[in-house]
C-alpha cells in the first residue's frame, strides 16, 4: 500500500521532525541539505522537496535522486519555478511527469505560472493523454494557447480548440479542413454544438450530467424548449434553460411569470429581459427575485434605487480568477460608482481595476467590497487587507493573509486578540517582542504555537526545550535564529537516528 505524504508525516518520529524543520530552515547550510536529501527519512525528504524553495545544487541533487516520490515532490513545489521543475520533463517514471503536467500545489486561486512553451509543447507531443491530465491546462501561457491552433504537429492543435469561440472563422475553417482527422473531428464536433438540430439529437432522454449541461448551454430548438415546459413539475429544468442564451423571447417573457421564484431569479439575472418583465421582477414577492432583477444591467441607478431588495452578507467573498476575455473598463467603472453594493462587489473582483478605483473601494462601506478588492486585486492596500481579516470571519479568510501587501509590520499588538487567527498574525511582526513570543509558545491554539515557536525572537532556552518537544520540535527546528553550530548539531541524527535528546553544544 502507497502511503500518502499525510500519513509519511503522521509516522515520522521526534528525530525525523527535527530533521524536517531543518529542511525547512533557511539558515540551514547548503551541505546540510544535501546530506538530508541523501540520507534523511521520508517525511524528511517530503518538506525539502516540496515546501520551501531551493539552493541549485539541491534541486541538482533532487533531479538525480533514486526515489521516485522525492522526485515528484519536486514536481509539485509551488516554491521553485517552472524552469527548475522543468527539468523532470524527461524522468523515466509516469508517476513524476503526471505530477508536473498536475502543476505545483497553489493557494486556492491562485494560478501557477506557465511552463515554457517549449517544454509544453514537448510534453504534448511525447507524453500520454493520462499524463496530460489535471491542471496543465492551466500551465500553458496565454500566448501559446493562442497560437496552438496554427502548430505544425497535429498533437498540438488537438489542444487549441479550448479558445474555439475566440477563433476567428478563417481559423475554425482551416481547422474544419485540417489534414489530421482527430482535429477535423473535434472542430466539427464544435461546430455541431453550435446546431440546435445536432444538439437535438445528441440530448439525453434521462436527467444526467450531460443532460443538465446541454439544457444550461446549448443551442436548444423550439421542440426541445416545448418539452421541458410541458414537463411535469419537479424536474426543475425550466430553471436549467431559464439561463441558456438561445431562448426565445417569448419564453423568457414566460418564465418570468413562472410559479417558481428559482426560475424567476435565473430569468432576472438575463440581459435580454424584457421591459415589461423587469418591471414585474422589481416587485416579485420572493426578495431574491428583486435582488437579481436590481442589478440588471438595463436599469438606471434610480430604478435600481426604487427597488426593494436586501444585499446578502452571509456569503463568501473569496478570490475569482481572472476571465480569459477582460471585462469593458467602463463597464467596471460604472459598476464601481454603482450605489447598489452587489455591483461595486462585482467590480472590486476586477484583477485590473485601475489606481482610482482601487483607492475608492477600499473605503467603500460595505464589507463585500472591501474584502472582495482585498482578496482579488494584486494592489490591495496593506491596510485595506487587514482591517478584511479582521472583520471578516467567511469562507477563504485565511486566503488574505497570503496576500502581497499583507503587513508583517506593527501587528505585534494582537498578540491577546480573542481570535487565535488574529493572534498568528502577530508572531509574523519582526518586532513582537521575545516574552511575548514566548508566551504565545504556550498559546491554546496549535497554529499559535507552532508559528511562534518559528519566530526568530524566541529566547533561545525556550528553543532548546522546544525542540524536544513532540509537537513543536518540528517548527523550533524551522527556527531561522537557529545557530548553524546547532542545526550541524541537531543533524548529527542522520548518523544516530536513535538520539532523542538535544544537548546544544556550547
């Protein structure tokens, strides 16, 4: 049975967490490295290779190494870049190039950056379809998906389609009439989902996956809008088409009246709504329905005023990926100057917005705007990104602490804060002085403790008896203010694997 890196870590014992957070010490001397590449456990192995960044001789070292899973957490390190992943493009074991065509273990949001072209054209034409597997897609850069389609080799083509409704016609057609058949194939399947008749065809006569995602997006002919408003009710697909494009403006005018407020709330969101409709939606008894019709993009900022609608603050507000098409600059300003919170909060997710922007609604007033710019935008103020974390408790919190601009600075003072989140923030100040670090060594919480026990102001006693301690020997040995004469010392188990205590030398 394979153990997962969760369960290597679970086993290790107190030497080999020791040995672990010396990998991850950056005052750890390159030699020292090498040595627990070559002869430190698993576990140890595990957090060199894949959590912090590396010396060239290391990954040299990595590179080489006879373990295929140390290799491969190479392959997965968001701390090094594409070119010295890269360089396991050719490793003789599937296992460690599917791991690299996976893409590096990012924040959530976050998109790794490209592999070089070169290196993903080689993985297209010499690697296997279940190798090319989970996020490569994303490892691709913006200007090579943009020319895959005209590649001399057919393998590469075959991954152009995925900007198929940004080709032009020139381009479809060329690749309708591409001398391979697997491309041919695949543009003029495209192409037939563009054919309501086709799409006709190709429906599932059972609720399904591939049911629900044709009803949702594709072209539907009239007979197939007909049977799914004649169908019997509780198969909910009315609410399914009531967001596809292809409707007909006298169904959409029709399921706007419909019974339902989840299919009236999808029919509000259309920007092909009807007058009249958005002036029935903008007194629908159901408080969701005139939430989606008052930010329809038809209204004037006094309809919008006019309408009763509550903006809802238990949701999430968490970091969206940039659209491969950008938003109208003026669009988003408008939506930014909006007095309708939602719209400001759909600008705020804008990865470009502008300076001015950016100044105004990081003061805005409600809450969704603030913490939406702070999570999204690669300028949020310092400020503007902590008074978000301190006032927001919702989904993906903790992603604006690994934000830019996050302060390091003057935030020794939450060190008592009620919320341990807010407390962990305090050990990361240079300044945070050393009774206080370690007090919070002993703090309740164990993210608390284990950050502390890294900071560089622990006193040295503290440090020493931490690293014979079964929790927190792992962070104490990350200790940066660690002396190399110590971390040579601590080292010494690679020879002594059985040594359980730690006498510093002096």
């Amino acid at each position: 049975m394979v153990k997962t890196p969760e369960r290597i870590w679970e086993e290790a014992d107190l030497a080999a967490r020791r040995l672990a957070g010396l990998a991850l010490n950056p005052s750890t001397p390159e030699d020292v490295l090498l040595r627990l590449l070559a002869d430190g456990p698993a576990a140890v192995r595990m957090v060199l290779c894949r959590d912090r960044d590396l010396p060239d001789a290391v990954v040299d070292a990595v590179i080489e190494h006879p373990d295929t899973y140390t290799r491969s957490f190479l392959a997965r390190n968001p701390h090094v870049g594409p070119a010295q992943r890269v360089r396991l493009i050719d490793d003789p074991e599937w296992f460690v190039r599917a791991h690299l065509t996976d893409g590096p273990r990012m924040p959530f949001g976050v998109r790794p950056e490209p592999l070089p072209d070169e290196a993903v054209v080689h993985m297209i034409r010499t690697y296997g379809n279940d190798e090319l597997a989970g996020s490569f897609y994303q490892q691709i850069s913006t200007e090579l998906l943009r020319t895959m389609h005209r590649h001399p080799d057919a393998k590469v083509r075959h991954w152009g389609f995925g900007a198929w409704d940004q080709l032009s016609a020139d381009a479809r057609s060329a690749l309708l009439a591409d001398p391979d058949a697997g491309v041919r194939d695949r543009a003029m399947r495209l192409t037939r989902e563009k054919d309501p008749a086709w799409v006709e065809s190709a429906l599932p006569a059972q609720p399904c996956h591939a049911r629900t995602g044709i009803l949702c997006n594709r072209p539907l002919t009239r007979a197939v809008v007909d049977r799914v408003l004649t169908a019997p009710a509780g198969e909910n697909e009315r609410a399914m088409i009531a967001y596809n494009p292809s409707l007909p403006a006298d169904v959409v005018a029709l399921l706007a009246a419909d019974p339902d407020p989840d299919v009236r709330e999808r029919i509000a969101y259309r920007a092909d709504l009807g007058r009249a409709e958005r002036r029935a939606l903008a007194v629908d008894p159901d408080p969701k329905v005139r939430l989606a019709v008052s930010v329809h993009p038809a209204l004037s900022e006094e309809e919008r005023a006019a309408i009763d609608y509550e903006v809802p603050m238990d949701r999430g507000f968490r970091h969206r990926p940039a659209p491969s098409v950008p938003r109208d600059p003026e669009s988003v300003r408008r939506d930014a100057l909006s007095a309708h919170p939602v719209l400001r909060r759909r600008a705020a997710g804008v990865h470009s917005l502008p300076p001015d922007l950016v100044a105004r609604l990081a003061d805005d007033e409600d809450l969704g705007v603030r913490v939406t710019l702070a999570q999204n935008h690669p300028d949020a103020p310092a400020a503007l990104l902590l008074r978000s974390f301190l006032e927001y408790t919702g989904s993906d919190r903790e992603h604006l602490a690994t934000r830019p601009n996050f302060p390091t600075v003057r935030v020794a003072d939450f060190a008592d804060h009620e919320d341990p989140e807010v407390r962990a923030v305090a050990v990361r100040d240079p300044e945070t002085a050393p009774a206080v670090v370690e007090r919070l060594t002993r703090d309740p919480d164990p993210a608390v403790r284990a950050a502390a026990a890294r900071h560089p102001n622990l006193p040295r006693a503290r440090l020493t008896e931490l690293l014979d301690d079964e929790e927190l020997a792992h962070p104490a040995a990350a200790n940066p203010a660690l002396e190399v004469a110590t971390i040579r010392w601590l080292s010494r188990t690679l020879e002594d694997p059985a040594g359980s205590s730690v006498d510093t030398p002096t």
